[in-house]
C-alpha cells in the first residue's frame, strides 16, 4: 500500500497544496486581525449568538474595530441580531466586502450567501455524513476567513455552531494561529 506523498503527478489530487494555499491565504487576511475570539459550547441554544452580538457591540462602542464571523452554518441569526439585511455582497479584488451593521460592526454570515430560510444539508452517504459534514464545516470557515476583506479589526468574533471538541480544532487549524495570548478562546456556558 502506498501513502499519499508516494504517489505521482496523475495519481495526486493536489489537495495538500490546496490546503496551503488556502491556509497562507487565512494568514494573510487575517495579519490585519489583533484577536481572534471562538465563541463556542457543545450544546445547542445557550445564547452563542446573542453573547456574540452583544459583546461585538460592547467591544464597537468602546472605539474598537470588530468584526463578526457567523460560522453556524445551519443556523446563522448573528446578521439579524446586529441588524443587517438579507442582501447580495460585493466582491472586489481583495475578496468579499462584509457587511457593516450596527455599531459599525463588519460581519459575514451563510445567511447572507444563500436563498433566504434555505438550510444547508450534507448530500451524500448517510453512513459518512459524520467524517464530511465536519470536513466540509472546516473547509467552509477557512473559506470564509479566507475570501472576506476583513481589512484592520481590533477583534474578530468567530461565532461558531453548537459541537463537541471536534470543532475546537477545526477553528484552531482554520484561523492558522496557536491559542495564545494573540488569540483568545472564549467558551458560552
């Protein structure tokens, strides 16, 4: 049996690469970011989303650059908690422009991406749903990370799904940084 760095040009994906570059491209967009803050909790409707909103809105009101990013895809609410329209972004060569909400707060959520009300769901082997639906959240937030224009923020907030420990890791690895004292993790009880 071969392993994956055995194998040659035809037989190679190249996924590794993409993974790299997308990773580099989250470094980048992410150098104008002071703090990355998770808010997260293994249980579903514990006010995530509201401690998220308020403290982005506590943070804005005291002179500081934030931003928002609604990372439940399944449930997205953090743009109707800060008072933003269901509406098309603009993109530019630097990426996709978030949204400003209240108190100046720049945010982008799947609730702005797709039709008004639609859930995501996994199409694939029920069996698998667990092992991809988890690939697949990773791989939507370093995308998101990755193509929205944050610009300089003083905080970028990371709202994120109700999950076990498996997707403190996924928010670890997608924002590129070691929880240190650049980057803070915060847990909603």
């Amino acid at each position: 049996m071969r392993t994956y760095h055995e194998l040659k040009d035809a037989d190679r994906s190249g996924l590794p690469e993409q993974i790299g570059a997308q990773r580099k491209r989250v470094a980048e967009r992410l150098a104008g970011v002071g703090r990355v803050i998770a808010v997260m909790s293994g249980k579903g409707g514990v006010g995530k989303s509201y401690v998220t909103a308020h403290l982005a809105r506590a943070l804005a009101r005291s002179k500081r650059a934030v931003g928002v990013l609604d990372a439940d895809l399944n449930g997205p609410t953090i743009p109707r908690l800060l008072g933003i329209a269901h509406a098309p972004h603009p993109t530019s060569q630097s990426g996709i422009e978030p949204a400003t909400g209240a108190d100046g707060i720049k945010c982008i959520s799947m609730a702005m991406l797709i039709e008004d009300g639609a859930p995501l769901a996994f199409k694939g082997p029920t069996a698998e749903s667990f092992v991809w639906r988890g690939a697949m959240e990773a791989a939507a937030l370093r995308e998101l990370l990755g193509d929205v224009a944050w610009g300089t923020l003083d905080v970028l907030l990371l709202d994120l799904p109700p999950a076990r420990r498996r997707r403190v890791g996924h928010a670890r690895r997608a924002v590129a940084r070691p929880p240190t004292g650049d980057a803070a993790l915060h847990r909603a009880v």
